[in-house]
C-alpha cells in the first residue's frame, strides 16, 4: 500500500501527456482503490489493469479464455423539457442526415485523432463537436448545442461522446 500522492504520481509519469488522466479520473482511482490509514491498494489497481489484457496464470493454461468486458456508456439524464428538445433535434438531424446522405462521424474522428487536440478516445470538446456540426451543414443553435453536449457528456467531464451521438 502507498500514499494517495506516491500513486497520483505514479499514474500521471505513466502516461504521456496527450493521454494524461485528468484530476477527477485520479481521485476517482484513488476512492475506489482506498485502504485504511489513507493508503492506497496500488497492487489490486495494478491487477486489475493486467486482467483488462491478460489472465493470472495464462502460461500455465494457455486454453484458458479470458473474461469479456463490456464497457457501458450512459447518456446524461436531462429534465422533460430539455429532453424534448434534445428529441426534437435529434429528429431533425436524423431527417436532414437521411434526406442529405451526411457522414456526420468523419469530421468528428479528425478532431478526436488531430495532433493539436487533448487525446480523448470516442469524445470531442464541445468546440469540435459544433464546429463538425457546422462541416457536415447541420445548423443548431446555441441553446441546442449547449443541451446535446449535456446530454452526450458519457465522461461527466465536459466532453462529447460522439460515437454514441452518432450511432
């Protein structure tokens, strides 16, 4: 066991800074991974990261097959009236994008992988998120644009899911 700041140390030199965690992932690990006397059980942190890519023992049985992950992404709940009008603009893309043949993902996909862009895999900054918006002809206002950033923000971070608002 090691300290909450050996840990927050350790997970900020082990990422490049295009992939950084950001402040609230870090408290986040550090509450779920607490231990008495404000320690920190790096070693379960640290096996739990290893069974996302490989199984304890695989050498020793190889036929082994690992346990699937299903990572689940949940959209924010709005109030009635603001889903209303999340719904209502979603319809209206929906028919325009249809109607117009739009490819509304490869705008967005640029912005995610663009080299002067924070890395954030499967999500876009609410700048990039209207600007693609604007590339692909799909007009929003600013109270719209405001609301399917809520509604898509999947991180709670301020970010837009875009692969979720576009499948």
């Amino acid at each position: 066991k090691i300290s909450p700041e050996h840990f927050r140390m350790g997970l900020l030199a082990g990422f490049d800074k295009r992939y950084a965690l950001a402040e609230a992932q870090v408290s986040a690990l550090v509450s779920a991974y607490e231990a008495e006397g404000n320690l920190v059980r790096w070693k379960d942190f640290s096996d739990d990261v290893n069974e996302i890519f490989t199984s304890k023992g695989l050498e020793a049985r190889p036929l082994h097959v690992p346990k699937t992950v299903t990572i689940t992404r949940s959209l924010v709940e709005l109030p009635p009236a603001e889903m209303a009008v999340v719904d209502t603009v979603m319809e209206r893309f929906a028919n325009l994008i249809k109607q117009r043949s739009l490819e509304l993902k490869p705008p967005m996909l640029d912005f995610e992988r663009g080299q002067h862009s924070a890395r954030m895999i499967d999500h876009i900054t609410p700048s990039q998120f209207r600007q693609s918006l604007a590339i692909v002809g799909l007009d929003t206002t600013n109270a719209e644009i405001e609301l399917l950033c809520k509604r898509f923000d999947t991180n709670r971070d301020g970010s837009v899911d875009y692969v979720l608002f576009t499948s």
